[in-house]
C-alpha cells in the first residue's frame, strides 16, 4: 500500500489555528504527522493524542453535531425524523461514555478513534456544576432548541429529493489548493434555490460568515448554480437569555464571496509562506514560534510539548 503523504490543503478550521499560533499549528499539522502508527511514548504519537483532544465546549458542539446528523440522516433515508426523546437518550448515553472514557484517559491507549477532553488531560478543576450546565445549557438544550426550530420546520416541508447533504465531509480545488468542507445540512427549495446550513453552538463570530462564504463557493461548484442563486444561514442553537434556533442569513453576493476570496488566498499564501519547501509541504518547527503571551496558552493541548505548563 503506498505511504500517506502530507499533502497541503486548506480549512476553516486549519485557518483558526495558524492565526491562534504557530507553534500549535505545526504540531497540528506537521509534528503529530504519522502519529497514528507511531509507538507509544513517542513525541510524534503524543503530538497526534493531544491534537485529537477537545476542550469541554469543543466536545459539547461535537455530540450535537453527531445528533444532528444521525438524526437528519434517518430522515434522508426512512422519511422519519426520530423523536426527541429518543435523540436525547442516545445522545446522553454517549456522553456520559465518552466523559467517562476521557477522565480514564482512554484515548492514551487507543489507535485511532481518539476522544479525550484537555480539562481530563491537564487535571483542570471543573465544577460539578459547570459540567451540569454544559450537559443542560449546550448539548440537551440545542437539540431542544433545533427540534422546535423554524428551521426544522423548512426541512420538513422540503421533499427529500431535494435535500442535498448532511454532514459529509467533501472537498473542492481553489488555485490548486485543496479546500476540504463539511455542511451541516443542505437542500434545494421550490425556486432553485441552494439553502447551505451550518448549526453553531456558540457565539456568533465574523469568521462565521467567511465559513457561509467557503460553503457558498463550494455549493455553486458541488451543485451547478449561480453564487448568487446560494443563500447561507447560520443556526445558533444556544441563545443567551433567548429560544436557540434562530436563523441568520449571510450574504452571498459577489461582494461578500470576493472578499471571501481574498481571505483564502491570504491564508493559503501566509501558510505555504512559513514552508521550509512549499512543493514537498515541509515545515522547520523553528519557523512557527511560540505566543510571547501567555494567556491563549492555558487553553491550548499542545501546552507540555511546548513547555508552556
């Protein structure tokens, strides 16, 4: 079988972290390469461990993603929607398994299929309370809130056939970078239209509307329309003080999807930029330095390989 290489590509997510710090990005990215395989006790396999990890908040958004798309994805196929009931139950057993799991440190001992939380990792005091409100507030209460959503309501009127994906984890060409995307739910109303959606568990932020923007351009090309014929809707699920569910509409006009544009080729060209050789995807740990502040540091579950506990 031939041998993985680390090619270049190019995500949100990717993009969040290069900014957040360098250091970090290289252990995401090109230190924890091959960490898969790599033994245990190792510096590789421990960089890919604790890339794998999620903070608490990180976590909660993961187990109402997953929710959100074994429950949509029962839809696409039977035509039936599981009860919220049901959805809670799964949805409760699984965290209840992966914290416990996590405060074992399991994912130490496993090969692949890694969730651990850096609160467990780090041995961070969380209050027993935080932890019920985390459960209560983001996790029961955005699948409460999706559940009696208007935006639920669209999908359940929009045929079946004209859903479009949910979920699945794609990927496009952008001036011969790889752009890898995942929308959360995407459909085709009675004009033609292409709906893409994305639920979000936390507070709105600008680099929420450059994501409806990456999606927006991949829609036009993944599903044959105009990028003006491409609406973008952001669903925050957690509203503080307020019913969560509310949707945002994000503009997907040429203005917005240039200046879209612009912030990806930036990206692309300040990443290939700190490249000891761009065309082989070779980085030097030395050219990603370390924040000189200190406070972003405490967050991050790269801080004992950084030195920086």
């Amino acid at each position: 079988m031939a041998q993985l290489q680390n090619e270049f590509s190019w995500s949100k997510s990717r993009h969040e972290k290069f900014d957040e710090c360098r250091r970090a990005y290289f252990f995401a990215y090109y230190g924890s390469w091959g960490g898969w395989e790599a033994p245990a006790g190792s510096s590789v396999r421990e960089l890919y461990v604790l890339k794998k990890l999620s903070s608490r908040w990180q976590w909660a958004g993961s187990l109402v993603h997953d929710a959100l798309k074994r429950a949509l994805s029962r839809a696409r196929g039977t035509g039936e929607l599981p009860p919220l009931d049901r959805v809670l139950e799964q949805t409760r057993a699984k965290a209840r398994a992966e914290w416990a799991g996590s405060r074992e440190k399991s994912y130490w001992r496993e090969a692949s299929r890694i969730v651990g939380l850096v609160e467990h990792e780090y041995a961070e005091p969380v209050a027993d309370a935080d932890w019920k409100r985390l459960y209560e507030q983001v996790i029961e209460g955005s699948l409460r809130a999706f559940w009696s959503s208007p935006v639920l309501e669209e999908i359940r009127r929009t045929p079946r056939e004209r859903w479009l994906t949910v979920d699945e984890l794609d990927s496009w060409d952008f001036e011969g970078t790889k752009i890898w995307v995942a929308v959360d739910f995407a459909y085709r109303d009675a004009d033609g239209r292409v709906h893409v959606l994305d639920w979000k568990t936390g507070k709105e932020r600008g680099v929420d509307h450059v994501q409806v923007g990456i999606y927006a351009l991949y829609a036009a090309r993944k599903w044959q329309v105009a990028v003006d014929s491409v609406v973008g809707g952001l669903v925050y699920l957690v509203a503080n003080g307020a019913p969560g569910g509310e949707r945002i509409s994000v503009a997907a006009d040429a203005a917005a999807l240039d200046a879209c544009t612009a912030k990806m080729r930036a990206s692309i060209a300040a990443m290939k930029g700190t490249l000891e050789d761009p065309a082989a995807n070779r980085a030097r740990e030395e050219a990603f330095p370390k924040l000189e502040a200190r406070d972003a540091c405490r967050r991050c579950p790269f801080r004992r390989p950084c030195g920086r506990l």
